[in-house]
C-alpha cells in the first residue's frame, strides 16, 4: 500500500487519509475519492491531500477484517458477526455464554502483520446477549493478501462459545440462631438468571450434616448451591460432609480466587453442587461467578482448572470487609 500527499488532482480512486473539513460539508476518512469529491476540494482552495492506495497485491480493510472474523468464529454457535466498518468487524454474542479461546492461535494471527490484529475478552469470560467477544481490526487501510492468508490460517476456530446446558438450579440456605437469613438469595438469582436458567426452589434446613445431606438428596435443580449459615472452614465441616452423607463427591474444596475462597465444587450421581462462601451473599465478582458459568455452560472444571484460577484471582476489593487487606498506616 502506498500512502502519503499527493496532488489533488492526482488522487482520485485512492482513500482519503484523514477526514477533511471543507466549507460545503466533510469528507471523512476512508472515503474512495471521486472526481466530485476532488472538485470539492479544489474549490477549498486545497492543493494536496493525504491519500492511501491500495496496490494490485493489498486487500481493502473491510474485506480483510470480514475475512479474518470469520476465520476467527469459524462458524461458532452462539455468535454472530457485524457489518465491517472502517476495516473493523466484531464478534457479538446471541445469549449469555462463556468465550473459549486457542490463546496459540489468536498470538499467532497477531504476529503475522502488525496492521492485522484480533483483540479478545479474557478466556472463560461471561457474556451476556449483545457482548463483544472479539473485535477483528486492520490499522491500515489495505493489507497484504499474502500477509492475510497467513493470519487468516493460524486465527481459524480460535473461538468458541459454550452456551448453558443446564436450565434450572437450586439453593439451599441452611440455618442457625442469628444466621443472615434471605440476606444473599437475591444476588445468587441473578447469578443464576444472568446465565440463563432458572432458580426453581430455595430451601432451608437447620445447619446440620444430616439435614443438610437430605435436603441436597431432595434437591429438583441441574445444579445445586449451597449457601450455608456459618462459613465452611475445612473441607470435613458440615456442607462437604452433608454432600458426602448424600453419597456425593467433593471435588475440591478451596478456591485460590478472593473473594471466593471458602467455595467447594461437587457433585451427587452427576448433578452439580457448588456450595458458596458467605462472601457470594455480595452481587460484586466472584470466585463463584467463574465457577458456576463453566458449570452451567458444561465447560469441563477439574481440580487443577481450579487451582489454575489464582493468575488473575485476585478481584475488585469488598470495602465493607470486616478484614481489611492493607496493614494499618504506622503513627
């Protein structure tokens, strides 16, 4: 691509550089000029102009960022792409989900051209209908075919997007004298509907192994929460223990994600159950946020998935933490 000034008279079909204000009205950048658009500019009494030309080998911006999106989606479900504008094309989520990324494959696409690049939200990021997933954008006004075809073959299926599996959850609050009572159901249910499921029961049992395993027994939801009265401090206190009564799994007990680390994950004959630290009480973001979309959307959740979350875990501090994380100011 050969991009600089050339005489106005010299620069029609070439790309408007940069957009120009004249008396009669603008033209923006981008614009393939045409001799009325050159007329335009004489008439401001403008002599040259900035200009990119795209050359027999260049592929105009908008059909290379079209082109690498959909490389990049690959026809994933769940996604659909816009209209190229000024050589950028966005990847858009149709419902709530989890972005899955080949991070090898987005680096590779992103070193082929520095004028050809994919931004993406973080892997296993949460979206909702209408968020962004990626964003394609070429910083030239043309790129090399050659350079494309290259970025076009190391993007392709870089993205996927997993959908929720599960369509239904339940919670149960267990109970001690001067427990928080309903304190948290509200931002457990918007957990739950921002995933798109449905909170079908909230039960209660006193905070009690055996009434708690017979209550998660009864439980109607894909997935099961728990949301007990006093924190879960070990992993053989009453809510794992109760799990295990039920004759469930702990899978892992121990979040390294703050807040979020009391959280636990199991399940009971296949059936999910995550049971939650006091902190999920708070509707900010959470360790049990991440846990609870890889769950619901039926992305595969290991213990050394788990333990792999601490890169980045650390979340947006809880001002009214009884706990403070900064040492007190010495006097």
């Amino acid at each position: 691509m050969k991009f600089g000034p050339v005489p106005v008279e010299e620069a029609e079909g070439a790309i408007l550089a940069h957009s120009m204000k004249l008396p009669d009205g603008r033209l923006r950048k981008g614009l393939l000029l045409e001799p009325a658009h050159l007329e335009a500019l004489k008439a401001a009494g403008e002599g040259e102009v900035i200009v990119a030309r795209l050359e027999p080998d260049d592929v105009h911006e908008d059909a290379a960022a079209l082109a690498l999106a959909e490389a990049l989606a690959g026809g994933a479900e769940g996604v659909h792409l816009t209209a190229p504008f000024t050589g950028r094309v966005n990847v858009i989520a149709d419902g709530p989900g989890l972005v899955l990324l080949n991070e090898a494959r987005i680096h590779a696409a992103n070193m082929v051209d520095p004028m050809i690049t994919v931004a993406t939200v973080a892997p296993f990021h949460q979206l909702a209908a209408g968020g962004m997933a990626a964003t394609v954008k070429m910083i030239s006004y043309g790129v090399s075919e050659g350079h494309l075809d290259q970025a076009v073959e190391a993007a392709t299926a870089a993205i996927r997007y997993a959908r929720p599996v599960h369509q239904s959850a339940s919670l149960i609050l267990t109970d001690i004298p001067g427990s928080p009572g309903d304190k948290g159901i509200e931002a457990v249910e918007r957990r739950v509907d921002g995933l798109g499921m449905q909170m079908i029961e909230t039960l209660r049992c006193d905070h009690d192994e055996a009434a708690l395993a017979e209550t998660i027994a009864q439980a109607k939801g894909d997935i099961v929460l728990i949301l007990t009265a006093s924190a879960t401090s070990d992993p053989a206190d009453t809510a794992p223990a109760a799990l295990r009564l039920a004759g469930g799994q702990v899978q892992r007990f121990g979040l390294p994600v703050d807040p979020g680390n009391l959280l636990f994950l199991g399940n009971l004959q296949g059936r999910p159950v995550i049971g939650l630290p006091g902190s999920a009480r708070s509707p900010v973001l959470h360790g049990a946020d991440w846990v609870l979309a890889r769950v619901a959307c039926g992305v595969p959740i290991a213990p050394e998935d788990m333990a792999r979350m601490g890169v980045g875990g650390l979340l947006k501090e809880i001002p009214t933490r009884p706990q403070p994380r900064r040492a007190p100011k010495a006097e």
